[in-house]
C-alpha cells in the first residue's frame, strides 16, 4: 500500500494540475504535425508499432473507449460521491444524485464515440471507390460500402478520418479533466476509499500515457495529415463543447469541480 500511495503521489504532483489541462490539447495538435512530418519525410524507424495487430493496438486502443469508461465509472462515482458530501455537506441521497449527475458525463462521453464513429464510417463510405482486381471478362460491379468491397476481395479508396486520434485525444482530454477532483478532495491516509481511489487513479494516469503515446504512433505510421489533423480537431471539440462550455451550464452533468476556477492552487488530497 506504501508503493501505491508514493506512485499516486508522485503522478498526482505532474498530473493532476491545471498547467496539465491546459497544455494537453496544444500537446496532440503538436504531436499531429510532428508525427506527419517524420511520416512524410521518412524519418521512422521501423518497429512493431507500425503493425496493426501490435498488443497495444488490439487489446488497447481497438477498445480505448470500453477501458476509458470502465475505470472512470467507478473513479467518478466514489469522488463525486465523497466531493459532495464533504464540500457541500450533503446526506446519503443528495450525494448520490450528485455522483449520478457526475456519472452522465460517462453518457455524453458514449454518444460521442458513437455519433463520430458512425459520421466518419458514413464519409468514409460516401467518398469512396472499390478497386478490385475482377477479371475484364467479369462485369463491373459497384459496392456502396467499405464492408461490401472487402468482402469481394477489393481495396476501399475513401477519405479515412482517423478514428484514433479522434478517441485517443477525446480519452486522453476527459480522463485529466476528471481527475481534477483530487484538487478539491481530503481523504484520511488510513481510508479504505484511500486505496481504492488510489489505484482507481494510478490506472488512468497509465491508461492517459498509452493513450497519448499511442496518438503519436498513430500520427507517425498511418493515415494522412488532413485526416489526422481533422480526427484530432474532432475530438479536441467534443472536449471543449463539453467541459468548457456545455459542463459550466446548469443542466449538465457540471465539473469534477464545481465552482472551482481552472487555475485554483488548492490541493488537499495529499493532507
């Protein structure tokens, strides 16, 4: 337990600041025109990373949102929960309903990921054509998906906007805006809930680092510049659209830290 509460403490003091939330986004839009220079220049060493079926990739970054939503539920609903109660001094059933409220942003999160997947596989679709290697005494046929035109053999030649530096930028920006909360937090050093947030939070701080390590593979070894760049916009807007417009609004799931300014100093966690 002494390991995971240095490792907390030592990831809380990079991590969990404001400095943090606001130089991610200039990070990744960074990383997408370094990545595409040394892509473009063949400046990139050849390394396993560059293989699709790479462990990260598959076990990962295939299912970013699944480990996204899956670690923050619960990290989510016990800090809002104890926020609530501590800060505003409410009972059981306000704090509960608080820590729901808090939970929807998992729900926003999700019709994200969905509305944008399913858009860029719609213009995927619409801007493509299938290139098959038919034989000419073949006739030609014309396929209106990308899921028909592999099935038949063909290669699909459409605009890919990168679905990965979409969800690993939207990922990797609300997992540092949730754990804002340990700003605002006091728990006892001798708490069970210590622990549980402790390692609750040691596995997103790893979890954001595979996510934003895995934007620049992916900024390096595939896709184009304008469908990185514009799969990165994407989900930098989706972040901002939320946490910083529609989140300050009174009928939304609100912040980790309500009424807490972004460049607040205040950092109790750790007492």
């Amino acid at each position: 337990m002494e390991r995971l509460e240095w490792c907390a403490r030592c990831l809380r003091a990079r991590l969990v600041a404001a400095a943090v939330r606001r130089r991610l986004p200039w990070l990744l839009l960074g990383l997408v025109f370094l990545g595409s220079a040394l892509k473009d220049g063949d400046l990139v060493p050849e390394t396993p990373m560059q293989n699709k079926r790479n462990v990260l990739n598959v076990y990962f970054v295939k299912v970013a949102w699944a480990w996204t939503f899956w670690l923050l539920l619960p990290f989510i609903g016990v800090t809002a929960y104890l926020f609530a109660k501590s800060k505003f001094l409410y009972g059981p059933t306000k704090s509960v309903l608080a820590a729901l409220r808090r939970l929807s942003t998992l729900l926003v999160g999700t019709a994200v990921w969905y509305v944008c997947t399913e858009l860029f596989i719609y213009i995927e679709n619409l801007t493509g054509t299938c290139s098959t290697s038919s034989k000419l005494s073949e006739p030609h046929q014309l396929y209106a998906t990308k899921q028909e035109c592999h099935r038949n053999d063909g290669i699909w030649n459409g605009f890919d906007i990168s679905g990965h530096c979409f969800l690993l930028s939207y990922c990797a920006l609300m997992i540092v805006e949730e754990m804002a909360v340990l700003e605002g937090l006091s728990i006892d050093r001798n708490s069970r809930l210590r622990v549980v947030i402790n390692g609750l939070f040691v596995s997103l701080c790893f979890l954001t680092m595979i996510w934003v390590f895995m934007f620049l593979c992916t900024t390096v070894y595939f896709h184009d510049f304008s469908q990185k760049l514009l799969g990165a916009l994407v989900g930098l807007a989706a972040w901002y659209a939320t946490y910083r417009v529609w989140y300050l609004k009174p009928f939304s799931p609100g912040l980790p830290l309500p009424n807490i300014p972004l460049s607040s100093k205040k950092y109790s966690y750790s007492r």
